[in-house]
C-alpha cells in the first residue's frame, strides 16, 4: 500500500499557526445551535415519549428510549455540554504566554 504524501494532511499542534487560526469544538458540539437544539427536541421528546406512552402501548414504548439517548449522545448532561461548546465555539480563545492563559474573545 503506498501513500501520496501530497494528499496527507498533517494535524495542527498546539501552539502552532494552524491551531490559533482554527476554532476547536468540544466533543460533544454541534455545527450549529439550530441543528443542537433540534437534536435536543428530538432525544428529549423521544425520552418523555418513551415514558409517557408506557400505559398507552406498554413496554413497546420503550423502544424511544434508545432514539433519544442517541440524539442526545448519551445523556441530558453530555447534551447540556454540548450546548455550551455550539454556542461558544469561536467565540473565545486561550492564548499562554509565560506560564499564564488567558482567554479573550475572538475577533469578528
């Protein structure tokens, strides 16, 4: 198997030009807080549709569960957090100089 090294890209280290430049995303961010907050809807109504629906149509109801633990990647907190990140994605930056970090807001 050979590799075309022109191709390849290279990950930016911290403290390099590339990664200052680059807004980071946490783990749990969305591209947009539109697209978050529809993922939001969807695993939480899915949850309360799970539970709510249980005396309706018996432990079929269960089955939304899942869906909404999905849409939510895995809880209500990592969704919560997730929120955070959306929102302030590129809006902050951490600059270290001598042992200090500072964080500052972006520039427009």
């Amino acid at each position: 198997m050979t590799h075309d090294t022109t191709t390849m890209t290279r990950p930016a280290t911290p403290g390099s030009a590339d990664a200052r430049e680059a807004p980071t995303r946490g783990g749990f961010a969305s591209v947009t807080v539109p697209r978050h907050l529809a993922r939001g809807a969807v695993g939480f109504g899915a949850l309360a549709g799970s539970l709510a629906l249980l005396p309706v149509v018996g432990l079929v109801s269960l089955l939304l569960a899942p869906l909404g633990l999905i849409a939510l990647r895995g809880c209500p907190m990592c969704w919560a957090i997730g929120l955070a990140e959306t929102v302030s994605a590129g809006r902050l930056r951490r600059s270290c100089t001598e042992g200090r970090c500072d964080l500052t807001r972006a520039r427009p």
